[in-house]
C-alpha cells in the first residue's frame, strides 16, 4: 500500500464497490463456514462410522480367532478318530484272520474227532461180531469134538484177535481222549 500511495496520489477507494465486495466476502465466508460446519458434521458421522467399523472388526476378528481354535480342536479331533479307526480297521482284519485259522483248525480236527468216532464205532461192531463167532463156537465145541484140535487153534486165534482188537480200542480211545481234552483245555490268544 505504501508504493501505492508513493506512485500514484490520493488514494482512492470505491466504497460502493467495497461494500458489495464485503458483502459477497461474508455471504462467501458463511458458505465456507456453512461448508464448513457440513464437513465437520460429516467427518463426526464418518469417524463415528469408523468407530464402529473398527467395532466390528475387533469383533469379527475375536470370533474368528475363537472359531479358528474351535476348528483346529475339531481337527486334531477328527484326525485322531481317524486314527482310531484305522487301528480299529487292522485290528478287525486281524481278529478276522485268527478266527479264519481257528476255525479252519477247528474244522480240521473235528473231521479227525469224527473220523475215530467211527473208528471206534466200527471197532465195536468188530468186537461185537468176534464175541458172537466166539460163542457160537462155544457152542459147537461139543458137537465138534473131533476137531477140538482145530477149534483150539480157532479160539486161542479169536481170543489173540479179540485181545488186539481191544488193544487197538483201548489205544484209539486213549487217542481220542487225549485229543478230546487237549482241544478242550484249547483258548485262544
């Protein structure tokens, strides 16, 4: 101002214009601070937003440690159950294969036990007959006295044939037992 008024004379100032200029320089600083106003009142809105937001998020983000914890708990659950029934599986399949072999054993010697039933059945039978022929040639010694020579030899050879034939019993049925009380005494492992 001071070149101004240096260089050129009197100042002169235009307060008609000057009134009109202040006049829009407060009609525009109460727009600016209408604006102003308007900014605040949105930044407010806008941190309360942020506020809430960051809430949220802090929220969301505890919940979703939680659940990660819940869904690593259920993991290691799941793996170990897995686990389990994978023991559980092979444990099946071995249980499957001993019972496989004991009844294939059991199998075994019951067709041996049925075997020397019948033996033994067939043995009784035998001695049956030879006790008949025994007593019907009893029966005949008196008649046959002639050939009491022969009948002698006939029956000290049915007697040797009774005598082993019981042997052989005694021995099938010694047999039998045995086999009989170690399949009983039998337990499996």
């Amino acid at each position: 101002m001071e070149r101004l008024s240096k260089n050129s004379g009197p100042l002169k100032i235009d307060t008609a214009n000057l009134s009109t200029q202040g006049t829009k320089l407060m009609a525009e600083v109460k727009k600016l601070e209408e604006e102003n106003h308007s900014l605040a009142r949105r930044l407010k809105d806008l941190q309360q937003k942020v506020y809430e937001k960051r809430r949220i998020a802090k929220t969301t983000s505890k919940t979703s440690d939680e659940l990660k914890e819940t869904l690593v708990r259920l993991i290691s659950e799941e793996k170990t159950l897995q686990n389990e029934n994978r023991f559980l599986s092979s444990e099946k399949a071995k249980l499957a294969h001993i019972h496989n072999d004991v009844s294939k054993r059991l199998g075994a010697d019951m067709s041996a036990l049925e075997g020397t039933i019948k033996d033994i059945a067939f043995m009784k039978g035998e001695i049956g007959t030879l006790i008949e022929k025994k007593g019907m040639l009893e029966a005949e010694i008196p008649l046959k006295f002639r050939d009491a020579d022969n009948l002698g030899e006939k029956i000290t050879g049915t007697l040797k044939a009774l005598n082993d034939l019981h042997d052989r019993m005694k021995a099938v049925e010694r047999n039998v037992k045995l086999i009989y009380y170690k399949k009983g005494n039998f337990s499996i492992t």
